[in-house]
C-alpha cells in the first residue's frame, strides 16, 4: 500500500507512524507531508528514514492508497478535497467535516458499515468523543440512552505539540503562555476551545453533535464540561447516563461494556499514566445510581485511542484487515 501522513511532525501524525508500525500495516510507500518549516526533516517508519515533504497541491494529487491527514482544519479545507477529487481516500482526524451530512464520522468498532464501498473523505471522530461512545454503544444497543452528563479531564497533548512544550515551559519555570488561555501547569482550566452561544464551548459542542451523529440517534442529549488539566497524555472522563430503558442490575451494565470491542471494564483505579500507549478504553469505578441511571470513570490514550488507532482502524477495515 502507498499511504501519505499530511501533519507527519505533529502528535497524532508521528503516532500514526508508530501504529503503522505497531500494527504491521503491509506499507510498501510511505510519504511524510508538513509544513515549509518542517520540509527536509527526517522520520523512522520501519527503521528506515523519510524525509518530511513540503505539502502542496501537486502532492496530494499523486495516487495513494490512503491519505492520513492531522494538519488542523484549515489545512484539511484546503487539501482534503483536492486529494479526494484525485481518486483518494483521505481520512481526517480533524473537525473539518465531522458534521457533513454525506461524510461518514466514524468508529470502525460501532458503525463501520459505513464504509463499505465508501470512497472519498472519511472523518474521525473528536478525541474525547471517541473514547466516550467506544464505552457507551454497547449500552445504548440495549437500554437506548436518554442523557450523558460528562466532565472531561484532557490531557495537553490533545492541543498538539506546542501545548506539551507550553505546560514542560511552565513546570520549569518560565510562566508564559501562547497556547492556553490561563497558567495550564499546577491548575485546570474550564474551558476548551471558544464558548459559543448557548454558553457551550466548541469542543462541547463537538461532544454533543458527533456523539449524535456516530450513535445515529440525534434524541441522546449530551451536557459536556470540558475540562484542561496539566496532564501529558490520556484523557479522562467522568460519565453520568440516563438510559430510556430500566436496567435493574448494574451486572447488566457491565455485560455490555464486557462485550464493547476494545474496551476494558476494570474494578482497579485507572489513571492516564496507566494507559499511555495503550489501544483500549479503560472503565472503572462503575456504580449504579438507579435502574435507569449508572456513572463511571473513562480513561484512554487520547492521541492513539482518540486520534491515530482509529485513523488506522478505519484502514485496516477498509483493506479488510479488521
Ligand atoms: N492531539 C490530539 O489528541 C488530537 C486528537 C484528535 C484529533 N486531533 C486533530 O489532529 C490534528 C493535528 O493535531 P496534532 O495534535 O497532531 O497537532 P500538532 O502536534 O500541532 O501538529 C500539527 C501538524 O500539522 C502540520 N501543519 C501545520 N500547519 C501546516 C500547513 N500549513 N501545511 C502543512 N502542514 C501543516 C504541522 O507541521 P509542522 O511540524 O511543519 O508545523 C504538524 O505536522 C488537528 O486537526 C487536531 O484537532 C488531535
């Protein structure tokens, strides 16, 4: 397979690498795109080295078997059509055309049906909202959910590079910010992404609509607060649901869980430290609060569960090697 990373530099494109590797995709090509700034750095795929290329148009219209973009929106806006409309497959980790009707937004896991004899762009799902329904479709299959209250713990690495640099600037000392709107290091910030009108913010936003989107069923209603916290890698999640259906037993609950794919249902305490790397939910602390209301701690790796594994997933799917 020919595969291009577009954002090859950032922190989901280099794990896409490493889960290309991981995963022993049979890669026979392997081109590298980011910006000007990164044009003639070199990267390891397989113990060879790549040199990183300067994204441009002519680029994306040479023939790929598959696309990887993680440059940000703006970027996506612009080279994702061109690449698709040359015959490619692009998959987008960003949130450039999540809520497009006739763009699949996909979890290979819950509605990987999409794809069949789909090509074209393919989004992937927000971070947080990833690890959220990778938990929850299982559940909502048999007791149709009503309400998902979340409190979100993320981790910097969600905000890319520059963030992990902001936040190790910080913990040494030099108090600045370019990133986040407050001191980040020694505090937690209630706020990601800009808040909207309903008194949302954007990220919050994105929780509730793909959740809608990826579940198919656009009466679940979704009451996010997303929260920063000065955390490296793996976000958490706390999770309240309401349910349409009475559960009775909370051992009904955890059946489900136990059948979601990849997701592990654990009575040990899970932090992000734990999960570093890992491609799998964690759930813990599950605990019912009625028969139509249990609550729960979420964790994963946010930049391979929330971003890279999925992207790849979405591959192997596609190539029938899930
Ligand atoms: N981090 C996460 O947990 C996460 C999860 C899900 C989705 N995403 C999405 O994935 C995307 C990338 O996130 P990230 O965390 O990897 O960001 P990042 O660490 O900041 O990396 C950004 C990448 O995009 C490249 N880039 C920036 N401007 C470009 C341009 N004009 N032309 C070509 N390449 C350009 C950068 O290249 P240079 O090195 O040359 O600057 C770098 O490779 C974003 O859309 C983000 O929302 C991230």
């Amino acid at each position: 397979m020919k595969i291009g990373i577009v954002g090859a530099t950032g922190e989901v494109g280099r794990t896409m690498i490493k889960v290309l590797e991981d995963f022993k995709i049979p890669v026979n090509e392997l081109k590298l795109f980011a910006s000007k700034r990164s044009s003639g750095k070199t990267l390891t795929f397989n113990n060879a080295s790549i040199v990183v290329e300067e994204l441009t148009e002519d680029s994306m219209i040479q023939k790929f078997d598959f696309l990887l973009f993680s440059a940000g929106s703006t970027v996506s806006k612009i080279f994702a059509p061109i690449a698709a409309k040359a015959g490619n497959i692009v998959i987008d980790n960003s949130s450039a055309f999540r809520m497009e009707k006739e763009i699949p937004l996909v979890v290979p896991e819950i509605n990987g049906h999409l794809l069949k004899n789909y090509r074209g762009i393919i989004a992937n799902p927000n971070c947080s909202t990833i690890q959220m329904v990778l938990s929850l479709y299982k559940i909502h299959e048999k007791f149709k959910i009503n309400e998902i209250f979340v409190s979100t713990y993320q981790a910097v690495s969600g905000a890319g590079y520059k963030a992990i640099s902001e936040l190790q600037r910080q913990l040494e000392g030099d108090k600045s910010k370019t990133v986040f709107p407050k001191q980040i290091s020694h505090n937690v910030i209630p706020l990601i992404g800009e808040i909207e009108e309903d008194g949302f913010s954007t990220e919050e936003h994105k929780m509730i609509n793909e959740t809608r989107k990826i579940l198919d069923d656009y009466s679940i209603n979704v009451y996010p607060t997303t929260v920063r916290v000065p955390v490296f890698y793996g976000h958490s999640e706390a999770i309240v649901v309401k349910t349409k259906l009475p559960f009775n037993d909370i051992s009904f609950i955890e059946n489900q869980i136990k059948n979601s794919k990849n997701v592990i249902l654990t009575n040990e305490i899970i932090t992000p430290i734990d999960v570093a790397g890992s491609d799998y939910v964690y759930v813990s602390r599950l605990r019912k609060i009625d028969e139509f209301t249990f609550s729960f701690w979420n964790v994963a790796d946010n930049i391979r569960v929330g971003a890279a594994t999925n992207a790849i997933r979405i591959l192997m799917l596609m190539v029938g090697l899930l």
